[in-house]
C-alpha cells in the first residue's frame, strides 16, 4: 500500500469512528479507606458499592443491631410493652465494655433499655432485655439466629447479644445493610430510638457514638461498633427527598476516619445514583392481546409501582419492554397476570414485574367465535 493510499485509509478510518457514539462512562465508584464497604439504595434495594462486602467480620457492636431487631418484634406483636420492668441480674450488672449502669437487682423498663442499647450501646441493657423477655441469653441468640436465617443473612452467626468479642460471631457489610434495611421498613414505629443523640440514666448522660447524627441532618441511625479486631466500624443510614441510602463501613482505624468515610460515602451515593420511577401501579401503559374476546385487546398496568436505581448518566440507556406469551384466552378478569414488565440498563441486573389487566373482557358469543375462525382461517387474523 502506498504513503497516499494508507492516509486516505486512515482518513477513512478516522471519518468512521467519528461517527461513532461515545464511550460508555464507568460504573460510578468511591475510594473508601474502609475494610469492607457495601451502600445500598434502601427504597430498590440496588446495591451501589461492594467492597468485601460478602467477608466475614466481626461485628462488635453492629451485632446489636439484631438485639435490637428481636426486643421490637416483642412489642410489635404484643408480647411485651415499653412500660414492661425487667430485673437486673449479677449478669448484667457485671458484663464488661460499654454500658448503661443498671442497677443491681432493681427493674428497668423496656423504653429505657432500649435507650440505653442503642444510644450508649450498653452491653448490659442487651442482657437485661435477653434475659427478661427470653428467660436467657442462649435462648435469646437462638431467636437471633434463627431471625438471621429467615431474613437471608447468610454470613452471619450470633454468639451473644451485645458483640463481645468471640470466635463464633461474625457477620457480613452485605448482612449487616439487609439488617438495617429491615430494621428500618419492619419497625417504623420505633426506628425513631436510633436518631436519639443524647440518654440520661441513672444520672449519667451518654451521646451516641454515630457521628453522623451530629453533622448531618438526613442521617438518622444506625450504629457503630469498634473492637480491636473489628477496627471502627459503622452502619449510617440517611433519608433525603424521599430517598433513603443505607451505607456499611468497617474496619477503620480512628473515629476521625469513620466519620469521615461515613460522610463521604453516603454523599457520593445520592450525588452519582439516583431513583427513577419507570412505571406507576393502576396506570395504563400498554394493551395485551386478547384471544377471542369481545375486545381484541385489554389495557394494563404494573402490578405495583416500579422504581429502579441507576448512575445519574445512564437514564437514557434505560429500557422498559411489555413482555407477553401469547394473546390472553378469554375470559379475562381485571387484575388478571398476563405478561410482564422488563427493565434493563448496561448497569443494572435485569428486572421485571407482572403486568395485570385493568379491567375484565368476556369471551366472544357463540356466531362471534364462528366469526372470528373464519376470519382466522381466511386471513390469519381476527378482521
């Protein structure tokens, strides 16, 4: 090939890539200092970062948070109430680490334990609260890990209820944001105890270690922890224009850092992703196809409301496709499944959700249907 011709080629070439739409941006990613890392979007439940996420860890103090989860479900089911008073035990009074200052062998209502785990993370509250409504401590972690298994948190083991150091208790960032997000959607009305900054008892007050709580105003739990071999750690969850992320750090190395990793991680979450509401429930947005009905097709909506988290950047690559098997025999009833609702975009795992009638259509009558063969036969559709 000749100088002449091998620069018209590259001309060529240049020309056609010129043409060509631009490159993709990245996935949006943060470099955190922590360990292990893993932010969810709590209202789709997309995951927006994983870094060792699936590690087991030790959870030091996050592992309240199952504590935590177990004493609501008491008082949502009736079973115990805020005002119930619950003894204190040698136990209790003598466990070690952070505390709330039970008194020995006096009561202690629930509402105040409460406080008392989750504002001062006392690990004497857990044991009140454990042996008060469980009879034990082990009866009450095998309510915790049984609790763990059904809500699909696969990497975690409870080997006590306050996050005392042992062999045999561990979780996961992944288990630990699953937690939180269930805590939060399960028991709203008592996720408020994980705002409070500041408890007084027994004349002593105690702020909560979440240093988010005091510099941000859309954080509003959850929790912290820090062991020597756990490092510092944090669970922080924020709620702004109606969109709630849950973060998960672990294994820092100062308070300072938490704070500052918490901060930077949940700010880079609502800056680079955000919540599209792709379709509304009870809102017509396509026609199914009907088999001999007396309508040749039937409107339909999602089943619920469908809203998928994506980068900012990728909006426009979003895809929305009305799936069906087949035209619907009649009859038809209103709410009835008939196809499905794919979602796709190049950084998002696939979704879909059913697609239902918006109303009913009866079959064709007895000639109609005569009608409708022949028209079939003759033509291979229904006209």
């Amino acid at each position: 090939m000749t100088a002449a011709r091998l620069s018209a080629a590259v001309i060529a070439v240049l020309c056609f890539l010129s043409w060509l739409p631009p490159a993709r941006a990245a996935m949006p990613t943060v470099d955190t200092t922590a360990r292990n890392a893993y932010v969810i979007d709590a209202n789709t439940g997309a995951v927006l970062l994983d870094k060792n996420g699936e590690d087991r860890i030790p959870p030091a103090s996050m592992s309240k948070m199952m504590t935590e989860y177990i004493v609501f479900s008491y008082l949502k089911q009736g079973r115990a109430t805020l005002k119930d008073m619950l003894p204190v035990s040698e136990n209790a009074w003598r466990t070690q680490g952070s505390k709330m200052f039970v008194p020995l062998g006096g009561k202690v209502s629930i509402d105040d334990l409460l406080q008392g785990m989750i504002v001062q993370s006392g690990n004497d509250a857990c044991i009140v609260l454990a042996e008060g409504l469980a009879g034990s401590t082990d009866a009450f972690v095998k309510l915790m890990n049984e609790k763990a298994k059904e809500l699909g948190l696969t990497g975690s083991h409870f080997a006590n209820v306050d996050g005392l150091p042992d062999p045999d208790e561990y979780m996961t960032a992944r288990d630990l944001a699953i937690l939180a997000r269930h805590l939060i959607t399960d028991f709203p009305e008592y996720y408020h105890y994980d705002a409070e900054k500041t408890f007084t008892f027994s004349g002593i007050k105690q702020g909560n270690r979440n240093p988010l709580l005091y510099t941000d105003p859309t954080v509003d739990g959850l929790k912290t922890g820090h062991t020597d071999e756990a490092g510092y750690c944090l669970v922080a969850s924020a709620l702004r224009d109606g969109r709630r992320v849950i973060g998960v750090l672990a294994g820092m190395n100062s308070m300072q850092e938490r704070a500052t990793q918490g901060r930077l991680v949940l700010d880079w979450a609502f800056r680079e992703f955000a919540d599209y509401k792709v379709a509304a429930a009870s809102t017509v947005i396509d026609r199914a196809p009907v088999w001999m009905g007396q309508q040749a097709t039937v409107p339909v909506s999602a089943a619920r409301d469908v809203v998928v988290t994506l980068p900012r950047g990728d909006r426009s690559d979003l895809k929305v496709t009305a799936v069906y098997d087949g035209a619907t025999p009649t009859p038809v009833a209103a709410g009835q499944i008939v196809g499905r609702l794919e979602i796709t975009a190049p950084d998002m795992k696939p979704a879909d959700t059913p697609l239902i009638t918006t109303q009913a259509v009866q079959p064709l009558s007895a000639f109609g249907r005569m009608a409708f063969n022949a028209a079939y036969l003759l033509f291979g559709r229904r006209h």
